[in-house]
C-alpha cells in the first residue's frame, strides 16, 4: 500500500505540471487581434519616410495612426478585428486611400507597398 500512495505523490504533481505546461499555447491561441504592415513609395519606388497611415475602423470608429520610418515602413501592432479604411497622407504628394481592408483575428496583414 505504500508504494501506490508513493507512487501516487509522484504522479499527481507531475501530472499537474504537465498540464500547466500547455497552458500557455492555449492562451495564445485565443488572441482576438491581429497585426497591419506596409511600406510606402513615390511612384518611382523610393521609400517615402515621416509619412502619416491612418486606419479607420468602418462600425466602431477607432482611427489608429502609425508614422513611417527611414525605411518606408509602418506597423499597426495590434489591430482589432473590424473593416477598416486605410489612409497614407504627406504634404507634397496626393492622400492615397484604400477601402474596405478586411482584418481577421490573428492575422499578420501586409498592405504590401503603397
């Protein structure tokens, strides 16, 4: 009889650890954003750095704003679900506008060059 409640001692904290050990893959696995990224050129393909991104969330109205860096490149880094209406704006150049960009839960969305 000893050896079984030994053995149980044993296994029951083990078991334990084992379970909590996945419990973190499981947590990410239920994030409900998602990630916007893209660079921005002049029509000749020269990265355009300082200009202002704007996304507009079509139902709840959350307008989030990125800056591009040296590289032409910005990042929204947590987006919520929704359809948005992304807009690039720099003095000098006319404002580009793209519409209904779809984004998903747990996507990792690249608008690509604008």
């Amino acid at each position: 009889m000893r050896f079984v409640r030994g053995l149980g001692e044993v296994v029951g904290p083990a078991l334990i650890a084992l379970v909590f050990a996945g419990y973190p893959a499981v947590l990410r696995a239920q994030t409900t954003s998602a990630s916007v990224s893209g660079s921005v050129q002049d029509s000749q393909g020269a990265v355009l750095p300082g200009v202002t991104v704007t996304m507009t969330s079509r139902t709840q109205g959350n307008v989030l704003t990125a800056i591009t860096d040296a590289g032409g490149r910005f990042v929204f880094p947590i987006v919520r679900p929704d359809t948005y209406t992304l807009q690039v704006t720099l003095q000098g150049f006319k404002t580009l506008e793209r519409t209904n960009l779809i984004v998903n839960a747990n996507d990792k969305f690249s608008a690509g060059a604008l």
